[in-house]
C-alpha cells in the first residue's frame, strides 16, 4: 500500500484557486496543511519462471524471469479531491526483468600441501540483472497561467500526449543523449481541464548490470584444534562497466527535456578479507 502522507501532500488547495489572480486557499489562515490518511491504493500483477540447479558438486546456478505491472496512485496528485486521475503504472514498475547468479569452485585440489594452499579453495560468483525501462511522466513545471492547468498552485500537471502518442521505438544510447522527445510535440490542456497522458506512461532505457567476485579460502588450525579459514575476496560491481542510463528529463520546460543527462553508476572494484572460525 502506497501513503498519502506524512509531509506529502498539500490539502490546502482546490482547483480554480488561480483563477482571480491570487491564491487564497481553502483555509487563508494556513499555508500548506498535510495529514496522515490511508486513501491510496497500488496492485500488482505478475508471472514468473525459474531455472534452478541445487549446490551440487560445487556448482549452483539459478535464473529467474519476471513479467509484471504495478500501479499506484503517487504521494502528490494532481487534484488533492481526485486521486483516481493519477492512477498509473507505478514509478519502480518493471516489465522484464531477468535474475540470473551462479557459484562454482575451481575444482583443483592438488595432494601436494603447498600447491593445494596457493591453487585449491578458489570460488567464483556471479549475480546479474537485465530489466526493461522504469516509466516517467511527462509534465511542466511552470506555474499558472502558463502551466499548473488547475490554478491550485501546485505545478506538477501533465501535458498532453503528441499524436505519435507513448511509443519511443527502441532508441540506442545515443538517441537517449541527443533526446529522443520534442516539447513541441505535446500540448498544453485547456485551462481547468486535464491532459489525456496518464501518469508514468512512457518507458525510460533499460538497465544491465553483472557483478562478479572471486574467493581464495586459506584453511589453517584455529583455537583449541578447530579449524578455521581466511577468505580473500575481490569484488566487481558492474563489472563490465556497462552504462546504465537514468530516465531523460522530462519538464517540457526544461532546455533538456527528452535528453538523458545522468547515469547509474559505473564500475567499483573492492578488496575484503574475512576469518571464519
């Protein structure tokens, strides 16, 4: 269940509020006045299918595929007295998504004592996910009268949808870069009505990511005959560096708008050790 509050939304406020030229409020007496209220609602709908070998012989493997739709109504809306106008695909909905990790131990387990210490006890993990694109709306964030089309105040309203309507294609990195919308493709609803773009209607890129890691176990007598190890550890996070762009800006308002102007990030790369006893 999403929440509608603490400190998220502004009751004081009611469409047409603009409409005389200032901003008197539903109460003059207060400026913003939120409360805690259970109003919003989200839904899930979901199917999945996994692959899966059991740690067996030093071997495990796993894969997972997912295809969902959640939706929600946001923290914000549009109309504070109509929630429902801004029910849609929720912000972190994934459609696609593929899990997939595996372990497996080098196998190599030489009699002797020494090349067993430097060649034997290596483990190799790997965790990756490949999903489709998180969703964004489009708005402008300019106040009334050139945007906010309900004059409450609240400059969070959306525009109309271009006649090309939700559908991006399949644009590459350079597309998202050089900016894969036109502000002058959307127009602006007429004043106290609302735009027919629903909420997160439009899909961001997608995201990859692989992280890799590689063990090295020391074993060795520990207190009172017990034996204990040392695990050497490096671990790569986005290990192949793969550029996972972040959703494009989406203020018609903005210089920006339709370019993708920040990444996820990049690749980190971490020693560990750890004394298991």
């Amino acid at each position: 269940m999403s929440g509608d509050g603490p400190t998220s939304e502004d009751y004081n406020r009611f469409s047409g509020d603009l409409l005389d030229g200032s901003r008197s409020r539903l109460n003059p007496s207060f400026a913003s006045v939120d409360f805690n209220e259970s109003r919003a609602w989200s839904n899930y709908q979901g199917v999945s299918a996994q692959l899966q070998r059991r740690y067996s012989r030093g071997v495990a493997f796993q894969m997972a595929y997912t295809y969902g739709r959640s939706r929600d109504v946001p923290s914000t809306g549009m109309d504070v007295g109509n929630l429902a106008l801004d029910y849609g695909y929720a912000s972190d909905d994934v459609t696609h998504k593929v899990a997939v990790n595996f372990i497996a131990e080098i196998p190599y387990r030489p009699d002797n004592d020494v090349l067993r210490a430097v060649l034997g006890g290596w483990q190799f993990n790997a965790i990756g996910i490949f999903q489709s694109g998180s969703p964004f709306t489009v708005t402008c964030t300019l106040a009334w009268p050139r945007c906010d089309f309900n004059a409450d105040g609240v400059n969070n309203d959306r525009v109309n949808l271009p006649a090309s309507g939700t559908d991006l294609g399949n644009p590459s990195q350079e597309d998202w870069l050089a900016g894969v919308l036109n502000a002058a493709d959307f127009t602006n609803p007429a004043p106290m009505t609302f735009a027919d773009q629903q909420r997160n209607a439009f899909r961001g890129p997608g995201y990859k990511n692989m992280d890799l890691s590689l063990f090295k176990n020391f074993d060795f007598a520990g207190f009172s005959g017990r034996r204990s190890s040392v695990q050497i550890r490096i671990e790569a996070f986005n290990a192949f560096n793969w550029v996972n762009l972040n959703n494009p800006v989406s203020n018609t308002n903005s210089a920006n708008f339709g370019r993708v102007t920040s990444a996820r990030a990049m690749r980190v790369v971490q020693l560990g050790a750890k004394w298991l006893f």
